[in-house]
C-alpha cells in the first residue's frame, strides 16, 4: 500500500456505492416482474424504469465531480470507465423489462428466472464491493466470484437458447424470447465489465 | 482554460470536422435511399460505399497523422478513440444501406425514416461541434443534445419492434426488418460513443 | 527506435505468444469441426472447450504478471487490452463451435467454411506477430493484413446472410444459421480488434 501525501475526494467512493444499489433495486424488479401477472408487469417495469433514471443521475453526478475535482482518488478515465460499466448493467436490465412487456411474454422458460437470479447475485457483491475500493483491499474475491457468476450465466444462456429452439415451434415467440434472453446475458457480461474495471484499477494502485 | 506553453497540431480538428461530414453526406443518402425505388436504392447504395470508404481514408488519415506528430492537441489514445468512434457511425450506417438492398426491403415501416432522421441530426450537430475542439468552449449542449436524441432513438427503437412483431406476419420478414433497425438503432449508440468521447477529452483538458 | 535504459521484463512477449497461439489450435479446430459428422463434431468442440480453458489461463497469467512486475514493456492498460482482444477472439471461435453441436446444424452454408479459413489465417498472422512486438518492427504489415482480411470477411459475411434468407424457408433453421454466422463476424471483428491494439502500442511507442 503507498502513502498518500495528497487528500483525496473520498466522495467518489459514496457516489459508486450509490450507483451501484441502483443495480440492486433493478435485479429485485426484475425478478419481481417475472412473478407477476401481465397487469403486475407494466406497473414494475414503470418502477424499473423510475430506477433507470435514478441510476442515470448517479452516474451524471459522477461524471460531473470528475470535473468539478482536482485531486480524483484513481485515473478520470477509470473513474469514467466505472461509472459508464455501472450504467451499461442498469440499461440491459431495464431494456429486458421493458421488452418483455411490450412483447407480452407470459411465459417465459423457467431459466429465464435462472438468469435472474445470477444478476441478482451479481448486483449483491458488486455494491458490497464498491466501499472496498477506498482501500483497494479485498477486491480479488469480488471479480473472481464475478467471473465464476458470469461463467455460470454463459452456460446457462447456451442452454436456455438450444432448449428454447426445441420448444418453441412459433418462430416470431422464438424471437421475442431470443431477445429478451439475449439482454439478460448481456446484463450479466456488464457486470463482468465493472469487475475487469475494477481489477484494472486495483492493479495499477497495487 | 489553461494558457498552451507549446504549440499543437491544429491540423487535427480539420480531419474530424472532415470525418464527421462524411457522416452528414452518410445520413443524407440513407434519407435518399428510403425515398427511392429498388433501382435507385441499388445507385444509392454504391454512392454510399464510397462515401464509406472515403471516410475510412480520413479516418486513416487521422491516424497516420498520430504517428507523425510529435504534439498532439489532446491524448494520443483519445485522438484516436475519437476517429474509431466517428469511423463506427459511418460503418453502421453504411451497413443499413448495404442490407436494404440486400434484403429487398420494399416497404420498410413509417418509423425507421424516424431513425434515419435523427440519425441526420446526430450527423449534423456532430460535424458542427467538430471544430469547437480547438477551443473545447460549449461542447457541452453538443453532448447533452447527442444524449437526449439517442433517448429519442431508443424509445422510437423499442416502439418499431414492438409493431413490427405486432404487424409482420412473415418471420423471414421480420427477421430482415428487425436486423435493419438494430443496426440503425447501433449507428445511434455510436454517435453517442462519439459524444462520450468528446466528454471525456473535455474533462481532461479542462 | 528509442534507447531503453530500463531492463524491460521480456516474458510478456512469450506470453502474448503463446496466447495468439492457443487462437491457431482454435482456427483449426473449427475447420476440422466443419467435416466431421455429429458424433465427431461433439468430440471436436469438447477439444474446442479446453482449448478455451487453455487459452483463458495463459489471459489470466498475463493479468498477474502485469500485477506483481515493476517495469512493463508496455503500458499496463495496452497490456490488458491487448490480452483481454485476444481472449475474445478464443471466445468467439469456441462460442461459434458449441453453437454448431448445440443447435445439431449438419448442413452449412460452403461459405461458412470460408469465414473459417479467414479466421483460420488471421490466427496465424496474429501469432507470428506477437514476437514481433518486442523489436516493434515490421508490424504494419500484420495489421494492414488483418484490416484487409477483416473487410473480406465483412463482404462475405453480407453475401452469406443475402444468400441464407433466399435459400433457407426454414425460420428456425435460419435463425440458428444466422447467429452462428454472426459469431464467427465476431471472432473476425475481435481479431481487428487485436491488430488496432497492437497498432496503438506501436503508434506509442515509435
């Protein structure tokens, strides 16, 4: 660990926490969404929309006290690299909601909870990791489990697509349900982005 | 604004300006192409493959020019995030193009003209902000204006595939369709990339 | 070419080595996957599997090395990169084979063979650059090389969708054709991807 001679903003460290229980709040909903009943659906998407917006305050705050700062606790760009990775997790989980009510996907394949339930995991220990990264202590278990979840996710998604392809003999269904499954492990590949952040940062401060 | 002690490249904000105006003539063909018939969609097309390539040469340009300079204005690296980003928006839209011929899209839906306008937009407020490098003073609308455009985008994008499933009975159809309008609704992400970019130079030269 | 007064660890050159060359075992394997029957290809894509568990370690054991080494030859963030593009390529090709066994495609396009042998020589112009990476001489020529290759798989690529929606009525076949196809574009792009890294190192270094 270096001796810091310089104070830093220790702000940011809050302002990333905050950014990423927005991620908490958006996994809950999402697995909220996926027991509720089509009239249930709308009113939680428009809660997870509502987030959406919150999660993209938090990350405007960010990017403008990289401005307002003199002295930032790591690089501007890893700051903006974090921020925008938090952001992008926020979106695909948003985008999922969203399109599956707009495509009126009553049921959905029960991996699809699977997949859910892994970005629920995902969003947990990524907002218990983001404290850490004021003393950049105790960081490797986060991306390592991270990368074990998205892995896990990445199996999970092969499968789910070659059983969807067994079951569904309506193509259009197949797409819609393609979509919205695709989104979903693209949620989960940004979180493995916030992770490698993460990790590229505790390298360089080591 | 901090006080330059040695003298910069300034030659670099008139190859992004260049660059970017590929990007208007590239939107405006799109625009033409819709308009058109199949046989004038196909000379479209072909006059958009050579603005493609023309824009790939500035964007070659730009690089070469990296290499030869001994001060740039700004980062070597954002320099050329900034070319990859502005060379992106045209590949996309050259794309589109290239696949409405390809896929003999006679009748595409009312709302894709809708993408390929704010598209326009995202061209022209790009290529205008382009020169305001030099001094980096108000490209902060610029940004804001990308940002609440690609919004626009992504909202209308969501919408358009929710019609489509509703309204395209042919799945081979619809799959020709919706492949369209993602790659339309990408060359948007991408034009925010390059207003991320912008951002993110701003910042540091503030 | 610069005087270096700082010994420069010279193991991450061998390690990028043998990480491009881990991509050569993959190309292959994915030709061979091609001509076998169904039982062979399932044998082929459990070979393809650990060829990515192989190629994954070698990312990883660069990643530590940038961690615990003092003076890199390169910039740490250059290093990441250019070992996280070329794990994405390994990714792609191991994706693109599972697909191929999941989804039981025994009839492919001919021109999928062709998008195979572009990756095929893309892994092999990748792995006799790596080396070169420690003089940073004649690396233009790889990466012009992988540009140009790169373009010829994006036409193909293109001819291929045009020619799979008029040959194949299937919806569902098509579907599962269609993301295959676009996976192995992919792996194409992620080789590019490695080659404008490499190019930003050299454009730094030079």
């Amino acid at each position: 660990m270096r001796f810091r001679i310089t104070p830093r903003d220790t702000t940011f460290f809050d302002l990333f926490t905050a950014s990423a229980e927005h991620l908490v709040t958006g996994s809950k909903l999402l697995s909220e969404l996926l027991g509720a009943d089509r009239q249930g659906r709308k009113a939680i998407a428009k809660q997870m929309n509502d987030a959406e917006h919150l999660a993209d305050e938090a990350t405007h705050t960010i990017l403008r006290r990289i401005n307002s700062t003199f002295v930032t606790p790591f690089d501007r760009d890893d700051i903006y690299a974090l921020a925008s990775a938090l952001d992008d997790c926020m979106d695909f989980m948003e985008e999922a909601s969203d399109l599956i009510v707009l495509y009126k996907l009553d049921d959905l394949p029960r991996r699809v909870a699977d997949q859910i339930q892994i970005l629920q995991r995902c969003a947990e220990i990524t907002a218990e990791a983001m404290p850490r990264l004021r003393s950049m202590q105790d960081l490797s278990d986060y991306w390592v489990e991270i990368n074990r979840l998205e892995n896990q996710a990445d199996k999970l998604h092969r499968k789910l697509l070659a059983q969807m392809f067994d079951d569904v003999s309506d193509p259009i269904e197949l797409m819609k349900l393609k979509e919205v499954v695709e989104i979903l492990e693209e949620a989960a590949d940004a979180f493995e982005k916030v992770a490698n952040t993460v990790e590229t940062i505790a390298v360089k401060e080591s």
